[in-house]
C-alpha cells in the first residue's frame, strides 16, 4: 500500500507544475485587469500605469510566474486587491467555514444515501423500491440550482425555520456555546440540500451493486451450504456493494471542500466557493489564480485518498 501511495504522490508533483502553469497562462488572459475598476473619467492614466507596473503586470509572464511561485513556497499568495488583505489569511478562513460546511453535507449525503440504496436494492421492485428511485429521478432532474432555491424559500422565508444567509449571528459572541450553536444553525440548511443533492448518485451506484452481487456465484454457494441470510447479506452482497461508494468517498470530501459555489453564493455562506464567484467578478487575479490551484489539487488529493481507501477495504487493488 505504501508503495501505491508514493507513486500517487510521485505522479502529482508534475501534474502540479502544469495546472499552475495553465492556471497563470489562464489568469492572465482574462479580460481586464485588478485596477480596472479604478479608472473613471477623472482618473489620471500615469497613476493607474504606475500601479500597473508597481505590481509588476508589465513584466513578462514567465517572470510574473516565477516570482508567484517562489512567493507561495514561503507561503505569501499576494494581496487580494478587492479585500486588501493576505490571500493566505482570507481563504484560510473561508477554507474553515467550507471544511464545516462540507463534513456536515458528507454526513448527510452518506447518512440518506446507504440505507436508501441498500433498502432500493435488497427489494428490488417493491413499493420502497419504487419510491426510492422516484425520489432519485425527480432529483437527477432537476437542476441542482434550482433545488437549492426551493429549499431557500421554503424553509427560509416561507416556514422561517433556518436563516437565510450568512454563516452566524451578528450579536454572537466567538468562542461561546451559542456562536458554534449559530453557525450550526447557519450551516443546517444548506448542509440538508447539498446533502440531498449529492444522493441520487450514491444510491443509483450503492442500488446496482446490491442487485448485481446478490445473483454473484459466492453468494449463492454460501446460501446453498446454509448460511443464515442476515450473515449473507451483511458480509458478502453489502460489503462488496459497498466498494465503489469507498472509492468515490475521497472524491466527495475533497470535491465539497472546494466549495460549492451554487449553495455558498444562494446562501450567501462565506465560503471558498463564494470568494471565488466574487473574485471572478471583481478580476481580483491573486484570489482566482490561489483558488484555482487549490481547487485542482484538491481534485488530485481526492483521487489520491479514494486510492487509499480502496486500498484498505479491498486488497485486491493494492500495487506492490
């Protein structure tokens, strides 16, 4: 296993020189620039050309590149032009308000989503079967944008069960019991239907492979030597069922810990994914390029976790 994860790590090192690049390159070619925003008719042209080049965007890309680089290993991402502050400090503290944000929808997703697919799959085309994959369908259909506005007015401003922005009260004092009590409050909503969300899928795959490993030769060699079907099911059809859900888990933490950008931005949550939204729009380049590259390696962390996990529950798939 260990040698597994060190070729994972091994591959990532050039996969993450290129998505830097790509990142930069693509930084770079948007439209406009930080200072933008700051002409007007009254503004001098010398001044924003002189804040241009105090920034060092006259200089060649490579040479912009390079210092980025050399600057994020002593950790220094840049100023954000839009906040005027640290890079590093503004996202590490919407990274913990995503990180929050994101294990409470893993455990709601994973919490609905086994015992539906597994209820789905072990009666297959009953009542609850039925049901089960209605539910999923009307969720596979809908736009997931749309599922979260429906949620947002419901239970936001129609039954005012939850607020409706906003990541804790205003008048919480930090450090006490009632601000974490606030921010799991703020957190609840859109946990529920990012977790709900993220169901259909799971229980699709979690559904299939219940039926397909029930009509496999090993199970029906252990019912026919008389295995009590408890036993059956529990160890052989749900556990090997229970392998492809293991390997999208790495994939799913890291995936959420990016941000969703539809359910920050809906919810109006200060997270990575609504920093990022608001940096796009602003041209805020030091806060997108940062985005981006965390985004990608968190993409390349999941995989590598998922790796690892299939690796422990299956060791079949182990590279020696």
């Amino acid at each position: 296993m260990w040698k597994t994860i060190l070729r994972r790590v091994l591959i990532m090192i050039p996969q993450l020189i290129l998505l830097s690049i790509l990142v930069f390159i693509l930084a770079k070619m948007m439209p406009g620039d930080p200072f933008t925003g700051l002409i007007t008719p009254q503004t001098d042209p010398a001044q924003i050309a002189h804040l241009k080049a105090a920034a060092g965007l006259n200089d060649p890309w490579w040479t912009q590149y390079f210092h980025w680089v050399v600057n994020m290993f002593h950790g220094d991402l840049g100023q954000s032009y839009t906040y005027k502050r640290a890079v590093t400090g503004l996202i590490g503290e919407r990274a913990v308000n995503t990180f929050w944000l994101a294990l409470l929808t893993v455990v709601i997703s994973y919490g609905i989503a086994i015992p539906f697919g597994v209820i789905a799959g072990r009666y297959e085309d009953t009542l609850r079967d039925k049901s089960i994959q209605l539910y999923t369908f009307v969720l596979l259909a809908m736009p997931s944008f749309v599922f979260y506005l429906f949620g947002l007015v419901v239970f936001g401003y129609v039954l005012q069960w939850f607020p409706t922005s906003g990541y804790v009260s205003l008048n919480a004092d930090p450090g006490t019991i009632g601000y974490w009590g606030s921010r799991l409050y703020h957190m609840i909503l859109p946990a529920l239907v990012g977790g709900l969300v993220s169901t259909s899928g799971t229980i699709q795959y979690l559904r299939a492979g219940v039926i397909d490993n029930t009509n496999e030769d090993f199970v029906r060699t252990a019912r026919s030597k008389g295995v009590p079907e408890r036993v059956v099911f529990n160890r052989h059809i749900l556990r090997n069922s229970l392998l492809p859900i293991a390997a999208f888990l790495g994939n799913s933490i890291t995936g959420l810990l990016g941000g969703s950008i539809y359910v920050e931005t809906i919810f109006s949550y200060q997270g990575m994914g609504q920093l990022f939204v608001s940096s796009i729009t602003a041209n805020d380049y030091s806060v997108i390029t940062a985005l981006t590259l965390l985004f990608g390696f968190l993409t390349l962390l999941g995989n590598l976790l998922s790796d690892i996990i299939m690796s422990i529950v299956d060791p079949r798939v182990r590279v020696e």
